[in-house]
C-alpha cells in the first residue's frame, strides 16, 4: 500500500508532462481534420522544440556565458557564442529535415480482428537533400522512414481489436538530427480507414454440401472411383501403387482417384438463424476460408444484399469477407 501511495518519480513526473504537452499541442497542430493523400509537408506543419539534451546543453552555455562575463574571460565568451551559433543551426536543419517531405499514401492488408495489421506509409522527398534519422509514429508503434533516391517507405505494427473499419489517428514525422538538441515533427491524418476483417470460428461444422447441374471434381490419393494412373512421385502412399499395371510397364504407377464436389457451396446467412449475429459472422468467415482451402466454389447469402458470387479466388474471398466486416451489429432478416 505504502508503495501505491508514493508519489511518482522525476521520470514517470517528466513522461507524464511530455504526454500532456504532447496532447496540448496535437489539438492546435496542423491538420485539425483529416485529409485525403498525398500530403506535402511545408514550413507552417512542422514544429521544432528542444529535446532534454538541448535544454541541458542551453543551460551549459547559460553558465559558460556567464562565467566568461565574470572572469572576463574572451576565449570562453567566443567558444560559448560558437557552440550557441552551432546550435541555432541545428534549428534549421533539423526544420528542413522535414520540409518538402511528401506522404504520398498509407496501405495495409485485411486481417482478422485481433491479428497485428501492418501499415505501409509511403513517402518521397527532393533527391537533392539528404534526410535522415526519419522516425514515423502512430500511438506506441513506431518505425524508421529511411529514403532510398528520394523514395522511401515504413511499416508501422498496430493491433487490431474488432471487425470494420479501423481509423487511422495521426501518424507523426519526426526527427532529432542533426545534433540530437531539438526535435522537429509534422502530423499526416489520412482520411483512408483500413479494413480488418472477422475472426473466423476456432472450431467449428465442416462446410454445408454444395449442389448444381456442373459438379466439379478434385484428385485426392484415395477414394472409389479411379480417374487415372500416372507415375509414382516421391512421398506418394505405398497402398495408392497399382501394382500389376506397374509390372506391365515395368516402372511404378500410382492411382489417382475422383471425388465429385458440388459446384457451389451455399453460405447462407438464415441457415444460422440459432446463432448470435457475431457467432455467425465468425462461422461465416471460417466457412469462406475453408471453401477458398478446398478449392470450392462458394456464393454467400447476407440479408439485404445480393448474393456474392459464386466464385473463388481472392477477389471472390475478399468481397465476401468484406461484406461480413462491415455487417451492422444486428443485421435485418435476423
């Protein structure tokens, strides 16, 4: 208890006033809405302010000035006027670190609810200047943004922690370079949501039966109707070998066997009319990527939509994932 109560340290005291400035500044910085890419940063976006060493180092020079005023120390007032001027120019150049830097577009693939999604900024800058020490910051994810001929990217790693859209807050470019005394950053606010798709079902029934007039069929090593020998591969079952055919043609022949498969497998939303609606979004999503594993063709069922597909593929599995994502809460035609 006596540990609950102490009052918080001079670091947790710093961190927590950085926040609060940090906070502060955010709520009058440029952008204040969010905006459509790309997006060049010019000199009225970006911000620069001291970090701790540069505080440290102007109260050095404080002393040193004030000291070589007392002991009327001329060496001491020059190197302290140098080291000043030298730091006013870090100024500068860390300001110009970010000018002209252009954020061209943000991207990311869909992931179920709960996996990390990977956020792709993709940036260009003037080849003429040499930028360095990038850093791209999105609440506690970070990465470098390291320009390679004027072009660049960085990956940031953000949770995810429900199905729809997931708004980008402001990402944050920023550097300390060159000297490391301030630190200059802009805010990018993307108006481009990211999709996170529904976490299928852990465990849950093997896909409904597909039906229609054009069955499709799949090879498998075993089964009851043989569709054809070839040559034995590597790694083939012992029992799959058609011996006799193998003696006839003095080399190894291998049966492959037929399994007819509906032409479309119907994923229809009513048909789950026991579940609750974030059961059955999660059974739906599950039985999409068991079709796509299976090679079926599938069509899916929402209430008040038409149906998707039938197809497969990626485009097919991304439409239909989609539209479980964007699913209101409580669907019509429960």
């Amino acid at each position: 208890m006596a540990a609950a109560m102490r009052p918080p340290g001079p670091a947790s005291a710093w961190a927590h006033g950085t926040a609060r400035a940090r906070r502060w500044l955010q709520a009058w910085a440029r952008p204040r809405a969010p905006e459509t890419l790309p997006v060049r940063l010019d000199r009225r976006r970006v911000y620069v302010l001291p970090t701790r060493f540069g505080l440290f180092f102007a109260v050095l020079l404080l002393a040193m000035w004030l000291g070589g005023l007392n002991y009327n120390n001329n060496p001491a007032l020059m190197l302290a006027l140098l080291l000043a001027g030298a730091a006013n120019t870090s100024l500068l150049a860390a300001h110009l670190q970010l000018t002209g830097l252009q954020v061209g577009a943000i991207d990311a693939e869909p992931v179920p609810a709960g996996a990390p999604l990977e956020l792709h900024l993709y940036a260009r800058a003037d080849p003429g200047r040499t930028r360095r020490g990038l850093q791209v910051e999105l609440g506690e994810a970070s990465a470098v943004l390291s320009l390679v001929n004027g072009a660049g990217q960085a990956t940031l790693v953000l949770p995810t922690h429900r199905r729809g859209w997931l708004e980008v807050d402001r990402l944050q470019v920023s550097t300390t370079r060159p000297l490391g005394l301030a630190r200059a950053w802009a805010y990018v606010w993307p108006d481009a949501p990211l999709l996170v798709y529904p976490t299928p079902e852990a465990h849950g029934p093997p896909l409904p039966e597909g039906s229609g007039a054009n069955a499709l069929a799949r090879l498998r090593p075993t089964g009851e109707d043989v569709h054809h020998l070839r040559s034995y591969r590597r790694g083939d079952a012992r029992r799959a070998i058609a011996w006799k055919p193998s003696a006839r043609r003095d080399s190894l022949l291998v049966r492959e066997y037929e399994q007819p498969l509906g032409a479309d497998v119907v994923l229809d939303w009513r048909q789950l009319h026991g579940l609750a609606t974030e059961a059955r979004i999660c059974r739906l999503a599950r039985w999409v990527d068991d079709a796509e594993r299976e090679g079926r063709r599938y069509r899916l069922v929402l209430p008040g939509q038409p149906p998707i597909g039938p197809g497969s593929g990626a485009q097919q599995r991304h439409a239909c994932l989609r539209a479980l994502a964007l699913l209101p809460s409580a669907p019509g035609g429960a």
